[in-house]
C-alpha cells in the first residue's frame, strides 16, 4: 500500500517530523490563545512555507490548522472564549463543567475525541480521495470549470451573514485575483498605474491581511484571563468511569457527523459542531442537562470538528477545490511552490500526497502526547496579559510581507487589507468567501478560456458534457436554494423588526 511504501518513509525523515510536531505544537499554542485561531496562523506562517520544500511546507500548514481545533477547546472550556469558531459550541458545556470544577475532566475527553474523530476522518480521507481522482481523471476543460464554478457558488453559503453578502464577497475576491497582467492579451487589470501590481496581489498579504492583522485588532480589549479553572494536574484530569462511558458513543457519532459535512464545501467543522451537538441534545434522554456541564456536549463537537477537518483535505487535495478560507491557503501554498492541485496531484506526486497523508497519522499521535501532559502549560500561557502578545503578532505579519520580495508597498498593502478585514467584521461581512474567490477565480478563468477553445467558442457544447452538466445542475440547484432560502428569511421576518413598525407607522 502507498502509505507504507511511499507515505511513512516520507512523513517519518527527520525533517518532516520536525516541521510535523513544530505544525501541531504552534497549532495548539495559537489555538489555545482566543482571537488567533489556526486559519490567522496558517495565513501568518504561509511566508515561512516559501523556504521550504512542498512536502515539508504542506505537512507544516496542515499541523497547524488540525492541531489548532484541539487546542481551541482549552480556552472554550476555562474561559467561556472559543479559541476557534469551531469550537464555540463546546464553550455551552465546557464552561459550566468548569465552573464545576471539572475542567481537567472537559479537557481529557476533548483530547481524546478529538484524536478519535481526527484519526477515523484519516480514514476516511485515504478511502475516499482515490475514488474522487479516478473518478476526476477523466475531466477536461470543461470539467474543472464546472467543478470550480460550483465551489466558487458553494462559497457563498460560507458564514452567518445573508447569502447576498457572501456572494458579493466572492465576486469582490474574483475581482482581486483578476488584478495584474493578462497572460492572454497583455492588458493590465485593476493595476490602477502600480508597478508592484503588475504580477497581481500577492497571496499571503491577502491572507495574512484579513485574517491576521484583522483578528488581532478585532481581538485587543476582548481577551479575558483565567479565572476559574484552578491548578490543573495530569492527575485531576482522569474521568471517572460514568464521564466515560458516556462519552464513547458521542464520540463516535462525532466522527460520522463531521465526516460527512467535512469534505462539502462551504460547512466544514464549525457547522460539524453545531450538528453534532445538535444530535446529542436531541436524542438524550434528560436533554435539560445540556447546557449545564453535560459531557456529551463536550465530547461530540470535538470529536466532529476534528473529524471535519480531515476529510476537508479530500475535495482539496483530489480535486483542487477548497472547501474553507484554510483549504484555500493550502491551495495557495501549493500553486506557489509550483505544484498543480487537482485529480493529477497524487499519480504525478505520491510522495506529496501520501507523505501529508502519513503526517496526519503522526501529528495525531503527537496531539495526544502534547494535549494531556502540557495542560498546565496552556493555563499559564492564558495568563499572559493579550496586550504583551498582539504587538508582537503584528510585527510577525509585517516582517513575515516584507521577507517575500523586499517590498514597501507590500506592507502598505497588508496594513489596507487589515482594516478592510476589520471594517467588514464591523459590517457582518465574511472574509473566507472573498478569499476563496480570490483563489478560485484566475483558475476558472483559465479553464474557462482553454474549454471555449476546444469547442470553438460553443458555449452550449459545454453543457453536452455529462459531467460537466451535472456540476452545472448542482450550482443551478444550489442557486436555487440560496434564492429560496433568502426569500423564506425575509417572508419569515418578524413585524416588529420591518423598519414602519419600529418606528410606530402602520403597514
């Protein structure tokens, strides 16, 4: 099998188990700290990433995003902050179990879930990426537009806020990628007479502005302190058998929940989480406890946001669509180094994909090791005062812009997207469609152009394509819903919020 033969050599070589255990060590570290999460520290070590090889970048990247939902749990559960979004669901169980004073408990089940639903959604990421290649070895042109455009539409369901938000989003991050000189017809677009423009706008100042210099100011000022979790030893983190036994089965419907919305664009492990916390509450036999300490609500989001993660690499790894604002980095990192993502990524570079594979195996194991014995030091690491930690984290973003061309304006440009990203979150407006936009829409543009060719300009010849027609029918019915949905919230709308009743008028 590939994963022996090709997968461990790689992942176990001395440098890919160093850059594996430093991915899911400042994983946890940035997932314990509430306000960073791993997408800001993914777009924050994307620089970093440049220097190194594409096996040792891509194992680094992945540490950290799968390590940063096991330790977004820590502040949910001692500080009623989630370190991640997804995350935040564990806060409504957590918390109260540590008010309890059961917080090395809610600590220890987290751990372990996590690893459980992080280890079979390895499982179900190695059964299900060979099926999707065989099965995309067959597309054209015509293809990986549909496929694209239908991620690209998947996109804007992404977030809380209204559809026709995350659309605009995603035509704003088109636009955004558009930027630079046409490779076709040497016309410059969006330039607006910049030099530094003429090659586009560059990846990791988009990611790192809105993602991390917007985190960091939208977090000053918001960030509490340990208070309640007390001194926590190894010992006082055993379960008794009762917390145990019923956590197994939380677990492991967990791990089915965020396997299956994991690999579908758009949800991934936030809304894994809700679910599966949404499940348990529904089928308990005293639902009254959720909300109260109940450990079920702890265990199963954890166990589904981890299992989410996982299977998220599947449409990004066996089909070049990223499914997430990280997926779309990781896309990033991997169009940088020059390696094509998609159907082809694991017959032209096994040792890539395998390798990454065999890494998740290594870095789950060695979230477990970490997670339990260095508990107390992520309690300390909460008591640092956040006005110490974000100076230096804005330093990093600057340094880390500049290191890539040596360029001013880069920094300029990140310091833009920074308050741009803070205007939007002021505006309830949703930064990972527009980055993945941004991703996708250069690529939709090729292919788009290279499939018109082939058919001669036919724009209807598209669509004789079975495969192509059915990604078509999927975004036509994915539109359709989105519409759907928009008219039901706002049919739905209560009267007292429409603005003539508010502001005492008569309909």
């Amino acid at each position: 099998m590939d994963l022996f033969s090709i997968g461990f050599p790689t992942a176990l070589s001395l440098e890919n188990l160093a850059y594996c255990f430093a991915g899911v060590f400042l994983g946890t570290f940035v997932g314990v700290l509430p306000g960073i999460g791993g997408l800001t520290a993914v777009a924050l070590l994307l620089p970093v990433s440049f220097y190194l090889d594409p096996i040792s970048a891509l194992i680094l990247l992945a540490g950290i995003y799968y390590g940063a939902e096991y330790g977004g749990s820590t502040a949910s559960i001692l500080l009623n902050l989630p370190g991640t979004a997804s995350n935040a669901v564990t806060c409504i169980d957590g918390y109260p179990m540590t008010r309890q004073g059961k917080a090395g408990p809610a600590l220890f089940i987290t751990s372990v879930g996590s690893f459980i639903g992080g280890t079979l959604g390895i499982a179900v990421l190695m059964a299900l990426a060979p099926a999707l290649v065989s099965l995309a070895l067959s597309f054209g042109a015509a293809e990986y537009f549909a496929a694209m455009l239908l991620g690209l539409i998947a996109a804007g369901t992404i977030g809380r806020g209204k559809p026709v938000k995350s659309v605009v989003m995603v035509l704003l991050g088109v636009c955004l990628g558009l930027a630079g000189i046409d490779i076709n017809s040497g016309e410059r677009r969006f330039t607006y007479g910049f030099f530094e423009l003429f090659d586009g706008i560059p990846l990791v100042v988009v990611a790192m502005g809105l993602f991390g210099m917007s985190e960091v100011i939208a977090s000053v000022g918001k960030i509490k302190s340990v208070t309640e979790a007390g001194r926590i030893t190894l010992r006082s983190m055993i379960p008794d058998r009762k917390d145990m036994k019923a956590s197994i089965m939380p677990i492991l419907r967990g791990f089915g929940v965020g396997s299956f919305f994991g690999p579908l664009p758009g949800t991934g492990p936030t809304i894994s989480a809700f679910m599966a916390y949404a499940i348990e509450k529904r089928i308990a036999r005293q639902p009254e406890r959720f909300g109260n300490g109940a450990v079920e609500g702890v265990a199963a989001p954890e166990s589904a946001n981890n299992a989410a993660v996982q299977t998220s690499f599947v449409p990004t790894l066996a089909l070049g669509i990223p499914g997430s604002a990280t997926m779309a980095i990781m896309l990033g990192a991997l169009m940088i180094h020059g390696i094509q993502p998609g159907p082809r990524l694991m017959g032209d570079h096994p040792e890539l994909f395998w390798g990454l594979v065999a890494s998740f195996w290594i870095g789950n194991v060695l979230l477990l090791v970490l997670n339990i014995p260095l508990i107390g030091l992520w309690v300390k690491l909460l008591q640092i005062p956040y006005r110490l930690l974000y100076p230096i984290i804005l330093c990093m973003i600057c340094i880390g812009v500049y290191s890539i061309s040596n360029s001013v304006f880069d920094v300029w440009l990140v310091i833009i997207f920074g308050l741009v990203g803070y205007g939007m979150k002021l505006l309830d407006l949703e930064p990972a469609p527009l980055l993945i936009g941004f991703i996708l829409g250069p690529m939709i543009e090729a292919q788009f152009r290279r499939a018109l060719i082939l058919t001669g300009g036919d724009y209807l010849a598209l669509m004789q394509r079975p495969i192509a027609a059915a990604f078509f029918a999927c975004s036509a019915l994915l539109v359709g819903w989105m519409v759907y949905a928009m008219f039901r919230r706002r049919k739905a709308r209560p009267v007292e919020e429409l603005p003539e009743v508010a502001e005492g008028k008569t309909l």
